[in-house]
C-alpha cells in the first residue's frame, strides 16, 4: 500500500513538474473586453507532440487564456489539411473567425476582398517590434500593408539530411556541394545498392517546397521570384527558371540518384528508407528533420550521431546564391475586420496576435526545441540541446544564406498547375518548356 | 387497398416530409445553388461575378476535364466487368450443388465493401508499395524480379491499377444482390434445363441471365453511378497521378474548387459531372433495354 501511495505521489510530482515545465508567461495585459473571441488554428494536441511550433503556440494560447479569464476563446482546430480547405470555405462564403492563420499566398487576394484587417499600425505600435525579424512579414504584405503576425517557428523547407559514416565510406568527408559530385558519389552507392538519395513526391507537393523553391533560386536569384510576386514583369516561361526545371527533370529522370519511386511515395515513405539504411541521404523540410532525429534517437543513437546537414547541392549551370535554403513563415495570425467594429474586442485579438507570435512563444520554443520564431531569441543556449539539434540550428538560422518558398506567395491556383505538371515531366511526359508555360497562363488568369 | 387501413393523405404527408426536406436541402439545392454559382467568376474569397457562360466554354475546351471524363468511363467498363461479371461467376460458382460453407463465401466476399474507401485505398497502396509491397515481393520470390516495378508512377497502366482495389471492394457487394436475385428462380427451371442436357454455361446465359435481367440492370445502374462520381481510394493511392494519369471527374472538380480556391469554375465541373452521369447513366439504360428487347423478339 505505502509503495503505491509513494507511486501515486511520484505521478503526481511528476505531473506537476511536467505541468510546469510546459508554460511559458505571456504580458497580463489589462484587457476592457469580456465575451467571445474565435479562433482557427490548427496546432492540434496530435501535432503539437514533438512539433516545437505547434507546442509552442498551445503553450503560449493556454497561458494567455489563464492571464485573461473574462475572455471566452472559442478555438476550432483542425488538422492542417482540413484547415486549409475549411478557411478557404469560409473566406468564400466570406465568414471568417475573429481570428485566424492566413496562409501566405492568400494575402492579396483576401486583402483585396476586404477579408483581413490592415495591421500595419498595430505591429509597428506593438511592444515587440524591435525584436521582430521583419523580413518575416514579406509573404503577408500587400500594397505596402501587413496583415498578419508571422506565426509558428521559421523553419527550411529544403535541407539535405545525409549519413556521414555512409558517405565517409563513399569517400566523402561532407555531403558534396555540387549535383556532379553527387552523380559520381551515385556509383558507388548504386553498386552497394543504396539509393544516394531519397526523396518523396507522392502528394505533388514536395517537388515545388522542397527542391524547385530552392533550385530555382540557384538560377534565378531573389529578384526574380520577388518580381514575379510584384507582378513586375518576370515570367516562369524566362529561361532562368526554365533552366531549374531542365535540370530537375535531369536530376530524377536521366540520373540514377533517387529511389526509383520518388514519384510515387510520400516525404513520411521516403524518410524511412533514410531511417532503414537503405538510403544515404534525405531531401525534405524542418519537419522531416524533426521526424528523423527523434526516430534515430530512440531506436539508432549511433546513426543519429551520424547525422548531417547540406543545402542542395549547386547545379553545374547555376551561378547564383550556392548556400540558399528557403525558409520562412507560411501562416500569420490575421484578424477579420468585422471585430474592428467592437475596439475592445479588437485590442483583445491584437494581444493574443502579440502574445501568440511574441517572446513568450519564441522563449519557448528556442529553449525547448531550439527553434526560432517572429520575435528574435538572444543568446539562445546550444549547450543543453544533443549535438545535432544545436547543429540543425547553426545550420537553419545561421550558416546559410536564405530564400524565399515559392508556395508561401501568389496563389494556390498556380502551384496546383504547376506541381501537377512537374510531376509528369520527372515521367517524361511533359517537357519543361510546357510545363513553364501551362504555369505562367495560370498565373496570368488567377494572379 | 381497405380504406379502414389506408393512411389519411395528411398521414401520408407527415410520413414524407422529413425525407423529402432532407432531400431537397441536401441534394436538390445544392445543384441548384452550383448550377447559380457556375456562371460566376468566384475565386479565393466572397466576391462574385457574373460571367455568363465563360466557365462552361472554358469546360468544353478543358483538356483534363475531359480526361477525367475517359477516365471514368475506364473505370465504369472494368468495373462492369470486374465487379458485375466476377460478381456472377462467383454467384454461380457458389450457388452450384458442389460447393460447400456457402455462408462463409458469402460474409467473406462481402467483407471488402465494408471497408472505408480510404482504408482500401491504403491497403493497395502497401500491396503496390515498391519496396514493401506484397506484389513486387511475391514477383521477386517467384524467381522474376525484371517484372517488379513501381505500378503506381506507370502512366499507362495506372487506370488499370487503381480500378483493380475498386474492382476487389465491390464484387461482395453485387454478389449479395445477386445472390438474392437468383435465390428467386424456381429450382424446377434449373432442373428442368439439367434434365434437357444443358450445361452450366447454356444455363447461365439462357436461364439465369434472363430471370435477373431485372436485378443486373439495377447492378449496372449502380455500378456507372458509383464509377462516375469515383474519388476516395484513387486520391488516397495517386492523388490523380502520375501528372494527371488517374484524374476522375469529381477529383478534379475536388481540386479546382479545394485546391485552386475557383468555386464558379468548381461548380460548373459539378454540373458537368451531373449532366455526363445522367447521359451515361441514361444512354447504357437505353442500350440494354434495346438489346434485351431484340433478344426477346
């Protein structure tokens, strides 16, 4: 009896310091407001369960709802996927929440429709601002306004995780930094029967977040994706970016880097065969990452150890910007216009913007994930984190050069064409001249 | 019938309102309502604008719209084939006097059709897998590893491939209605035919076939029905792909209207999906009836 009782006591310790442990103190601020503010996210509990931004901003929204009782926070939250398409309803029948996470490449469209409030004056009044990364607030500007507060964590969507041991093998001190050095490294893995690379694009998506967004500024430079956003005038039939697609194509149809079925599994498939061995490295995002580091811990920690980081290798035509990476924030939390009607209303979503995108959340989540978000984290400590979060860090947010991801800008009408269409050409269906083309009409007709 | 137990027309009414309601709100008025909305430019948000018939001439010229279109006509004839035609061998084979546990055949052929499309989507997709699948495993153990490949990134076959899960799901289905069809034939026919010497194929087609024409034309309706408006396990195995191989109709109308965020042009895809359905639907109704009709003359 004594043992359980000292059981049920050490439990409860434990759930108390794990309680603890999972808050994060947001500013009280004296709200006026007392009633009910909506809002749509969609950081579930399933997702916020080793997602840093997900945790964080549950973190971050609990704390902020105990530090202001006399507000009702009604949350819908759903699942990415469904969120998506359950914003996109709701912005169409034009019945958006109080609050919400707008998605980068909707900004003009609803800003124009009058769909999200001008925050332009209430982010440069915000107690935060200095702290800000600033060029984080690019994919949620229109017309010089801004819409929304960055939210979540920054993370790449584009990071070569490779195997050291196996490349050392290979006789590769590093991941190379060249496609060329690749293709050579190919043979070796090729005749051990180890895919070089593996990559998955079953869901159509990956190709264009994941590779294409990072290639492309191999030929491009930012100034040309900046233009198109800007609709200045370049066009992704301009060689440059046709250029990126000749050389994808390239890459996965006429080498024999890639798993034979990276066109028919998904980014989840393709890590596997990363995590079984079977592949010597991986190209996926933050998440993968995450994924990955926290399977090897638990099941590999010697191939864990053995974990590294490389930006996409540079194309033998490619002349710009040889250490990108894209990274950014694709949501921000946008406020519907409606509640400008009732000021204390409005000051009760601006705080929980502030407070969702501000230090509390960035602590958080840079003490426990070593993640960045909006507000900048000085003198993050590397030391309490293993070796290789605290070098996914230094590779993230300081040893790389950054850009932009494509599909966090101009409409989803494109990148639907044109993800469509890529997936064909890796078949040889499609050339990358049509394939250009079929996404610069739909970027004329929807954009 | 007795007007003692005849119900009242007010009884008859309030029997039929719900169902009625329920239909008109969540069939009727949603066409209508895409009929109303696919002459409007409505793209990624609220506002509207009447463009006349643009969405239904840009329809007409939509390449993929009408790829979608053959695609599903594939699906609808393998399926015909694979659901209804295996459906009624296995009737037959069952129903004959050699075979034993016919119940058990019977819960187990229908067991597939009880399964979430989804599930059944993903179930194939492990059985296509590359590396893991069941299939390319039992080529490479049979001693021909050259055959095994990766059967969902085939572009010319993967109509084939996706209709194969979808054939697998349904042929249960149609045999319990199939079963109960020829659960109604008087046995004296059969035996008859037996005595007169006709072998089991002479009685399919000259018996069996004819008795449930009734019923098979029911079978057939809900099979063009149910492979017109194909979506769930193909999204789930190819999400459409590769490129736009396994693209059916209302995929694509999934895509414009949750993908692309172009509800007007959204809603004329599901006008188009509702008026080729019921041509389709209506043309093989025609075409069976006429040729059962000759076969009777």
């Amino acid at each position: 009896m004594k043992k359980l009782i000292a059981l049920l006591m050490a439990v409860a310790v434990m759930a108390i310091a794990c309680t603890a442990l999972a808050s994060t103190p947001v500013a009280a601020t004296e709200l006026a407001y007392k009633g009910e503010l909506e809002l749509m996210h969609f950081s579930t509990s399933e997702e916020s369960e080793g997602n840093g931004g997900s945790d964080g901003f549950r973190t971050t929204l609990a704390a902020w709802k105990e530090a202001h009782p006399d507000v009702t926070l009604t949350e819908n939250v759903l699942a990415n996927a469904e969120y998506k398409t359950q914003i996109a309803t709701l912005a169409a029948a034009g019945n958006l929440p109080d609050v919400f996470l707008l998605q980068g490449m909707n900004t003009i469209a609803w800003a124009e429709q009058g769909l999200v409030l001008d925050l332009t004056d209430k982010i440069a009044a915000s107690p935060y601002y200095a702290d800000y990364n600033t060029a984080y607030f690019t994919p949620f500007t229109s017309n010089g306004k801004i819409y929304g507060y960055p939210v979540l964590t920054g993370g790449t969507c584009t990071v070569v995780i490779y195997d050291k041991a196996m490349w050392a093998e290979a006789g590769y001190d590093a991941f190379p930094s060249t496609w060329e050095e690749v293709e050579k490294a190919s043979e070796y893995f090729n005749s051990k029967n180890i895919y070089t690379v593996a990559f998955g694009n079953g869901g159509q998506w990956q190709l264009n977040s994941d590779f294409v967004s990072t290639l492309g500024n191999r030929y491009t430079g930012p100034e040309w994706f900046a233009n198109l956003i800007a609709k200045g005038g370049a066009k992704f039939t301009d060689p440059e970016f046709v250029a990126c697609l000749k050389e994808t194509k390239r890459l996965f149809a006429d080498t024999k880097l890639f798993n034979p079925d990276y066109n028919a599994v998904t980014n989840e498939d393709a890590r596997e065969y990363y995590i079984a061995g079977n592949a010597a490295s991986f190209i996926g995002g933050n998440w993968d990452e995450s994924y990955i580091a926290a399977t090897l811990l638990a099941s590999d920690e010697a191939k864990f150890n053995n974990i590294g980081f490389a930006v996409l290798p540079q194309p033998a035509d490619a002349t710009k910007a040889p250490n990108s990476q894209n990274i950014g924030l694709g949501y921000a939390v946008a406020i519907n216009p409606k509640v400008a009607e009732d000021p204390d209303k409005l000051a009760a979503a601006i705080d929980l913007a502030q407070e969702l995108t501000g230090p509390a959340f960035s602590s958080y989540c840079a003490e426990n994930y070593a993640l960045g978000g909006l507000t900048k984290v000085s003198d993050v400590d590397l030391s309490k984190f293993d070796a290789i979060t605290a070098a996914f860090y230094n590779w993230s947010y300081v040893d790389t050069e950054t850009c932009e991801i494509y599909d966090s800008y101009i409409s989803s009408a494109v990148w639907s064409v044109l993800n469509t269409e890529m997936q064909a050409m890796l078949n040889g269906e499609i050339e990358p001249e049509k394939v250009a083309e079929d996404t610069q009409k739909a970027y004329e007709e929807n954009y | 019938m007795l007007e003692a137990i005849k119900p009242s027309k007010k009884t008859i009414f309030l029997y039929l309102l719900f169902p009625i309601t329920a239909f008109v709100f969540t069939v009727f008025f949603p066409l209508l309502a895409a009929i109303f909305y696919s002459f409007f430019e409505w793209k990624n948000g609220p506002t509207k604008t009447f463009n006349g018939i643009a969405n239904y001439i840009q329809l007409f010229h939509d390449a993929t719209f009408w790829k979608a279109f053959g695609n599903n006509i594939y699906l609808v004839v393998a399926c015909l084939v694979g659901q209804i035609g295996i459906a009624f061998i296995l009737v037959l084979f069952v129903n004959s006097k050699l075979a034993v546990t016919k119940g058990i055949h019977r819960t187990f052929g229908f067991f597939p059709s009880t399964i979430s499309a989804v599930c059944v989507g993903m179930i194939w997709s492990m059985v296509y897998h590359n590396q893991y699948g069941i299939l390319n495993w039992f080529l490479k153990s049979i001693g021909h590893p050259e055959l095994c490949k990766v059967w969902l990134n085939d572009t010319a076959n993967i109509m084939l491939y996706v209709s194969i899960p979808l054939i697998w799901q349904y042929i249960g289905y149609y045999m319990v209605i199939l079963f109960s069809a020829i659960a109604g034939i008087d046995q004296q026919i059969f035996e008859s035919a037996e005595i007169d010497g006709a072998n089991a194929l002479q009685t399919a087609i000259h018996i069996t076939l004819p008795m449930i024409r009734n019923t098979m034309l029911v079978c057939i309706t809900l099979c063009i029905a149910g492979n017109m408006k194909a979506f769930d396990n193909i999204y789930t195995m190819t999400k459409g792909g590769p490129g736009t191989a396994s693209m059916v109709m209302a995929m694509y109308g999934y895509k414009i209207s949750f993908e692309q965020f172009n509800m007007g042009y959204g809603s004329a895809i599901s006008v188009g999906i509702f008026v080729l359905s019921l041509l389709v639907i209506g043309g093989s109704q025609g075409l069976i009836k006429k040729a059962t009709k000759r076969m009777e003359d």
